[in-house]
C-alpha cells in the first residue's frame, strides 16, 4: 500500500503522513459500476483514489440523477469530507465509472491531520475548491449551454476519464447522467454520426471528430 501511496499522493504529503495513511487506512478495490456511496447513507471513512475514476451524482426530488464530477488518481471528494466532519448523511452518490483502487480514511483521522501536517490541510482546501470549480461548471452548462453543446462536452469528457475514444455507455444511462430523456439524447447523438462526429454502434458510441 505504502508504494501505492506514494506514486499517487507523493508529490502532496510527507513521508510521516504517507507511513500514517498506510497504518490506518483500509484498501479496497472496486469493479466498474459498484456504488461506493449513496445518498442518505452515513459516511464513515473519505477515499483517496489510487486509481481509476468515480463519478459522482446528485439526485432530485423525481429520483432523476444529475452528475455533477469525476474523481480520478489523486483526487477525493470534498462533499464525503463535508459529511464526515458534520456527521451527517450523504448528498450525493458516487458510482466506480471504472475499476478502481482505493484507500478509505477512517474520520477520526481528517480532523487529527488537519491540525497536523500542513500538506493534508492543503490538499482539503485545495480539493474543496477544485470541486467547487467542477460543480460550477456543470451549473453553467446547465444554465447557459444546448443541450447538443451539454452532451458533446459529456463524450469528451466521458472519453478523456476512460482514456479510449469508446463510450460504452446506453442512451439512456447518457440521459441520466445529464437528466434528460432518451428520446432526445438519441435524437442528437444521431445527428452528430450524420455530421461525422461518432459512429453509433449496437453497443457502444465511438467518437470521431468531437
């Protein structure tokens, strides 16, 4: 785990904190499409991503998903870290977008390296506000783009995480991801293949020219 560690979060804490998160820290792996989080639920530990992507959702009063961000290698979230120092139950959901490493950090340990060591302080602040950076973009794409400029943003970026320009993913999971129906995300990703932009396949989407 210690090596693990380091690869991944080297650069960001010292020696002493990297030794602490092994001696504490549970390790999990996870398959793509496990859920690891669920709203409503108590969160007991934060995770540091050693590898693959998570991708995490909010769900509205209908039970319509939105997603809001991705973690990658490197990354936790922000929102289980709100959860974990007030004690209060999950906003959001977070699914394993791919398989996935990960080590669990039991809560009694945040506020106790908080005060410790400056590079964990550093990297919850910092972590904080890339998330809120990522949050106010999906509030933007919201708020000011197409639904067509939403969902070619979406492959993009689906395609960028998974690191193929395949996306295996059905209409419909497309449409909840950017709470919207079916009928209409097959209607634009079939005018983007006529534009040349994916190939539309039984099974999979493969993008082009996006």
């Amino acid at each position: 785990m210690i090596q693990e560690l380091r690869e991944s979060y080297g650069a960001q804490f010292e020696e002493a904190l990297l030794a602490e998160i092994a001696q504490v820290g549970t390790y999990k792996e996870v398959q793509a499409g496990h859920k690891l989080m669920e709203i409503g639920e108590y969160i007991k530990g934060m995770p540091l991503l050693i590898s693959g992507v998570i991708k995490v959702l909010r769900e509205d009063s209908d039970g319509d998903e939105l997603l809001l961000y991705y973690l990658e290698q490197g990354d936790t979230c922000s929102m289980t870290m709100s959860c974990c120092m007030g004690q209060t139950r999950s906003e959001i959901r977070a699914i394993a977008e791919t398989d996935a490493r990960l080590i669990m950090i039991p809560i009694r340990k945040m506020e106790e390296w908080t005060a410790k060591y400056r590079s964990w302080r550093n990297f919850v602040f910092d972590s904080y506000n890339s998330r809120l950076n990522e949050m106010l973009q999906t509030i933007d794409s919201i708020a000011f783009m197409n639904m067509d400029e939403r969902l070619e943003k979406y492959l993009k970026e689906k395609a960028r995480v998974n690191d193929e320009h395949i996306i295996r993913n059905t209409h419909q999971e497309i449409a909840y991801d950017l709470h919207s129906s079916r009928v209409v995300i097959s209607r634009l990703l079939k005018k983007m293949e006529q534009l040349g932009k994916i190939e539309l396949h039984r099974n999979y989407i493969k993008i082009l020219d996006l």
